[in-house]
C-alpha cells in the first residue's frame, strides 16, 4: 500500500520554493574551499559573508546527476545497507544520555560499556542494518568521545555504521 501524504502539486511547490530560496535568499557556507568550489561552478558567492546563492538551472543540473541509489558496506563486505526506491533500512539510535536499567528501572547516565552491549545487541539482530552507538558515554572526555564511540562500534559489529564527530578537531583526529 503506498502513502502519499502531499499530492503531486504540492510536492512541486516545495521544491519550487525551495528552488527560490536557494537562488534568491541563498545559504551559508562557512568553509572557504567549499566557497571556492561554488564559484567554479557557477554559483554566487559573496566571500565576506560566506552567502552562496545557487541558480536554479545549477540546481537542476546536479540533481539530474545524482545518483539514484547508493550503498554503505560494513567490514563484512556481504552486509550493505541501500538506499534508493523500493529499498529499507532498520537501523537504531545513537546519542541517548540516560538509559534505564531493565533491573530496578534506575535512570542513570549511559557508559561506554553501553555503547558495546548496544552495538552487539544490533549486531545479532538480522532486521537491523545499520547499528548506533545508543548512547552517549559522558565519562569519556568529549573531545575525544566521538572517536571512542566509533572505535567500539566498528571493534563490535562487521555491519554498515553510522556515528558523529562533536566538531571540526575531533573530525580532524
């Protein structure tokens, strides 16, 4: 059964407005070589404000470009999640600050062990295709929490992943 929740008009007058802003109004691009990278390609940039606004033919363009469907692989090469028409994914969520124990219903912070029991609970459990972190172990320090949480991840489950970085630094380690 398909669900279609905005008919076909409105559909295009989203993308029509979308279009709109993003000629007219433009966005912000807080990163110079990405800044530079708009300009090759024909979009407005004005440097000191970091704003690009995009032709609607640039947009069109790349959209008519895009792939349709692409794939993540985990370390297990077999086990891919895909995305495009027709295809679903199950995956869990990351981030939780507090979990509640099954035994006494305490709420307490989320560990990093946590994060490991998680991550193998999904791991086992063939509906899920990708696996999250599930939580957000605040005894690790933050700068470097992000990267902890992909290292368990990756040491616990050969699947697809998905996991953030908290800023630039951390990305950057």
């Amino acid at each position: 059964m398909l669900v279609k929740i905005l008919d076909d008009e409105q559909i295009d007058k989203i993308h029509q407005k979308s279009l709109d802003i993003l000629e007219n109004i433009g966005v912000i691009v807080p990163h110079e070589e990405a800044l530079a990278r708009f300009a090759t390609l024909g979009a407005n940039v004005d440097s000191k404000r970091s704003l690009v606004k995009i032709p609607s033919e640039l947009v069109m363009e790349f959209i008519s470009k895009a792939g349709k469907k692409f794939a993540i692989y985990g370390r297990d090469l077999s086990k891919k999640a895909e995305f495009g028409v027709g295809k679903r994914n199950y995956n869990t969520s990351a981030g939780q600050t507090f979990w509640v124990d099954n035994i006494g219903d305490q709420r307490r912070h989320s560990t990093l062990n946590d994060v490991k029991e998680a991550v193998r609970f999904a791991d086992a459990l063939d509906q899920i295709t990708i696996p999250g972190a599930m939580s957000d172990p605040l005894e690790v320090p933050i700068e470097w929490r992000c990267l902890q949480v992909a290292f368990e991840m990756v040491s616990h489950t050969d699947k697809p992943i998905y996991f953030w970085f908290n800023d630039r630094n951390s990305a950057n380690n």
